[in-house]
C-alpha cells in the first residue's frame, strides 16, 4: 500500500463502521530488548540480581546472527547506503519483471541513484518482502533454526519472559483481543467485534536490519513487510504523518507505544496517546506487565472514555 493511500483500500466498505486502533511499536527496549543486553543498563535495573556479562553475551551472539542474515540474505552490503522508510518507498520504479532468474550480483547496482537504479533497488525490496512473507525457514537450515530457537529460549529466560511477553501481548492487539480473527486486504488483522486492529513498526534502525530483527524474534506473523517503517533518514515524526495519510478516515485511532524521547515528542505533536515503556523491574510499562487494559485507559485520554469502555468488551 503506498503511503497516500486510504485506509479504505485495506478493509472492505462493509466494515468501516468499525473503529480501527493503530498500535505504532518502537522495536528495541520496547518489543525486543538487544541494546540494553549489550551495553548492560538491563541488568543493571536489577542491582546485582542479573549478570550483566551474560547478557552482554547474549547481546553479541544475537548481533553476530543480524549481521550474517543482514548480508547473507537480505543485500545489505549492497544496499546499506540505501536506507529507504519502507519497503513500498520505491514501488513506484518497480515495473514488476519476473526476478526468478535475475541475477542481483550482476545487475550493476550501485551509485548515482538514478531512475534505473532505483528500479534495481526496488527489485531488491520486492524480493525482501517475498523472503520475509516466506520466513526463517524457507532460507535457513534445521542446524541453524535450532540454534536460533536456543538463543531465543536463553534470552527469554533472561529476561524474565520479556521477549515471549511482547509477543503474546502483539498477538493480542492484532486478533483485537479474540480468537477469531479476519484478514483484511493488506495483511491486517480484525477481530470480528467492533475493533479492528492492525500493529506497526517504527524503529530508529535501518529498515533491513530491522526487518531481520522481526523474523529473529519472531515478530514477523503480527508485523508484515509492508507494516515495518524506519525512520533512520526521516525521523519518526516524518513516518507517523506518512502514517496518519495512510489510515485516513475518521474511525481510526493511533497509540504510539516505545521507549525513546523521539516517539515522545513526535507523538505529542500528533496529538497521540503513548505508553512509555520502562524496563525497570516492577513497573506495569514493561514486558511481562503491560495489559490491553492499559493502552484502553490511555486511549480514553485522548479518544474519550466510552472508547476505553468498549474496548474492554
């Protein structure tokens, strides 16, 4: 979907009665924790409970596994100095071309960015999409999924369930807090109540590894490809306009919820509500902590209280 367009192109007509929550996630201290293991400020929340080497190892081993997928897998060597916002910022050089025998290794990619060099580059971004659809398993063999998985399982007792946490608290916000959930023509998620609701990322980071980072812990089924924003070259005030342009219709409703002073203020300035996480232990901004019936009270802050009501429907 590109950015001018109407949220109306991603549900049906039908269905527009219903409001629609746009949950907008930072990525990391927020659904993932990776900065904090590395430099040590996680454990050190904890006061000698935690052994900050170990998560400083933790930290690296997960950087090593980025980086390889990063250039293995997803061109990153040839496209780093690229950093686009979205995967959709350059649809419009791709003029669709079978790419099942192109080869990208020998296509001449590379500076000055003209018209036929972005085409290059949008080819790239379509075949990352089609690979992040496909997932982990459709690249990577068993030996290294189940190392993957190890690592995974190590980091979540770790940190006390942060990681599994998020991710059942991101299911919950994409099915509305249901069992049965629709999809709707661009990958969102609804329930079949009187919300529909679909999650967005965006992160601070540049968008391939960041797209990487979803499939590593595994984020990827509640965050498609086209739902991943970065807001390394644009600021993320930039991307929630590009956002607002794109939901615009007057049932949807945006909360911003991350960690950083950015999000903070651009969120202000577009008068949204956000959740600042905390990761400090004890707090109910944190992961395991936060509850749908939080984000319902700071929804009614801005969106008036008989939203927060239905919303714990």
């Amino acid at each position: 979907m590109g950015e001018s367009t109407s949220v109306t192109n991603g549900f049906s007509q039908n269905r527009m009665d219903q409001k629609i929550n746009v949950y907008i996630w930072d990525m990391d201290e927020t659904l993932i924790l990776l900065k904090s293991l590395l430099n040590g400020t996680y454990a050190e929340a904890f006061n000698g409970l935690k052994n900050i080497q170990e998560g400083v190892e933790i930290g690296k081993m997960w950087e090593k596994h980025i980086l390889a997928l990063c250039d293995d897998h997803f061109f990153y060597e040839q496209i780093e100095n690229c950093n686009k916002s979205s995967l959709d910022a350059l649809i419009q050089y791709d003029d669709g071309r079978n790419l099942s025998d192109y080869d990208f290794n020998q296509d001449g990619f590379g500076p000055p960015y003209d018209d036929s060099n972005n085409r290059k580059l949008a080819y790239r971004h379509r075949f990352i999409a089609h690979r992040y659809k496909q997932g982990l398993h459709s690249f990577l063999n068993q030996e290294m999924i189940k190392d993957l998985d190890e690592l995974y399982d190590m980091t979540d007792k770790y940190t006390d369930r942060w990681l599994s946490s998020a991710r059942i608290f991101l299911e919950e916000c994409s099915a509305g807090h249901k069992n049965t959930s629709l999809v709707a023509a661009d990958g969102i998620k609804s329930s079949a109540s009187k919300y529909q609701h679909v999650n967005l990322l965006v992160t601070s980071g540049s968008l391939i590894p960041s797209l990487v980072k979803c499939l590593l812990f595994r984020l990827d089924n509640m965050i498609t490809d086209e739902n991943v924003y970065s807001s390394w070259e644009v600021g993320k005030l930039q991307c929630f306009q590009q956002i607002k342009v794109r939901f615009n219709h007057p049932n949807v409703r945006f909360c911003v919820i991350g960690d950083g002073w950015e999000e903070c203020e651009a969120a202000q300035a577009m008068r949204w509500p956000l959740v600042k996480i905390d990761m400090r232990p004890g707090g109910s901004h944190r992961f395991p902590g936060l509850t749908s019936r939080t984000l319902g009270f700071y929804f009614s802050v801005v969106y008036g209280s008989s939203d927060a009501e239905d919303e714990e429907e």
